[in-house]
C-alpha cells in the first residue's frame, strides 16, 4: 500500500452535523444571520445541502454555546446584541485573558514564537491587501488560541475558546471600522513582543490594552 493509499483510507469524513454547526457558526460570526433574525431549519438545510437533523442538533449545540436562543412554539433566532452581553464577555475576558498572557509568558519556548509571528505576518498582508475582514477574524481567533495554547492550561484555554467564540460576531463589527485592523495589529505584536521577553507585567498589561480597545472600538460601532 502506497503513502497516497494510507492518506486515502484513514482521512474520515467529516460528520454533517459538524458540517451544519461550522456553516452555522460561521454565519452567524459574519453577520450573514444577523442578530435577532429568525432562523429555518428547512431554509437552512436547503441551503447547507445538508439534512434537517443535522441541521436541528447544530442549533441546540449552538443554544447551548449561547450564540443562538430557541423559543418554544416560535423557533430559533440569532441571540441578539446586548450591550449587557458585551460587557460580561469583556470582564471575563479581562480576568482570563489577561492570567492566560502571563502564563504563556512563562512557559514559551523560543521554538513557539514561529507560528505567532506567521500568523501575524499574514494578518499584515490581509491588512495591506484590504481584501476585507473574515480571514483578519480567522487569523485574531489561531492568535488568541495560540496564547491559550501556550499557557498549558486546557481548561482555561477552553474557558477562553468559548469566550472568544461568544465576542466574534462583534468583533467582525469592530473590524469593519476603517482603521480598526492596523490598530488590532499593532497591539498583537506588542503582546507577542511582551511574551517573546517573558515580561509578565507587560504581557498582561498589553493583554488588557488590547481588550480595552475592542471595548472602546465595538462600543462605537454599536
């Protein structure tokens, strides 16, 4: 059996109710399924192309993420904004994420400083290109998962996984703010540069900077 036939028979497919969450999520993180707006589980399924029953779990995973509310007798809609909402997500993240940057501080390597800077070197280019903001959006979440990665803490980087997850919708809100990305960018690398040194202090100084500006930005555009 060849290399090519050992990649043929152990890639697995990927279950469709996986499928509908990703499709799902990912919608509703751009804003293509605003916030409030009323969701068809048919309608969607026709869209997917995918099956009602995967359609109808991946809704109950995400009403349980709490990107989604399902109303008895009346249906699923897209949670709507709530300032509210935006600052308990921005306290949380002020706690976790700010013990999460010290962490990594102490425990990376100069090995893993490779994969943030690629990712930010990207980021850069999209900036550059002005080609929109989804894959910006796509490139913060692997930069803020690297930093939960590297504070060798799964259940915080967990905890930190949902958080992010629960603030992207409104941060594709900030990043569509002209200027926003450029300012994005330059505090992510003053936040590797932080960790890069091991300066704890600094690292969750920039840490919380950064969450201010979303703060102070998303405020703004809503």
């Amino acid at each position: 059996m060849t290399s090519l036939d050992v990649s043929r028979t152990t890639q697995r497919p990927v279950p469709l109710v996986v499928q509908a969450y990703e499709a799902i999520k990912h919608r509703i993180f751009t804003v293509a399924y605003a916030p409030g707006a009323y969701l068809n589980e048919i309608a969607i399924s026709r869209e997917l192309g995918i099956g009602r029953t995967p359609v109808h779990l991946a809704l109950h995973r995400l009403a349980k993420e709490g990107l989604v509310n399902v109303i008895p007798r009346k249906g699923v809609i897209v949670r709507p904004v709530s300032l509210d909402e935006v600052a308990q997500i921005i306290e949380a993240r002020l706690v976790n994420e700010t013990y999460c940057a010290t962490l990594a501080t102490r425990r990376v390597t100069r090995a893993d400083l490779e994969a943030p800077k690629a990712i930010l070197s990207k980021a850069q280019a999209e900036i550059d290109a002005g080609t929109g903001v989804e894959e910006l959006m796509r490139l913060d979440q692997a930069f803020h998962s690297w930093i939960a990665k590297m504070s060798g803490n799964p259940i915080l980087a967990e905890l930190l996984s949902n958080l992010q997850d629960r603030a992207a919708r409104f941060w594709f809100l900030s990043l569509s703010e002209g200027h926003h990305p450029q300012q994005v960018q330059r505090e992510h690398l003053d936040l590797l540069q932080a960790i890069a040194s091991k300066d704890e202090t600094q690292a969750a100084n920039m840490a919380r900077a950064h969450i201010e500006s979303f703060r102070n930005t998303i405020l703004r555009v809503l």
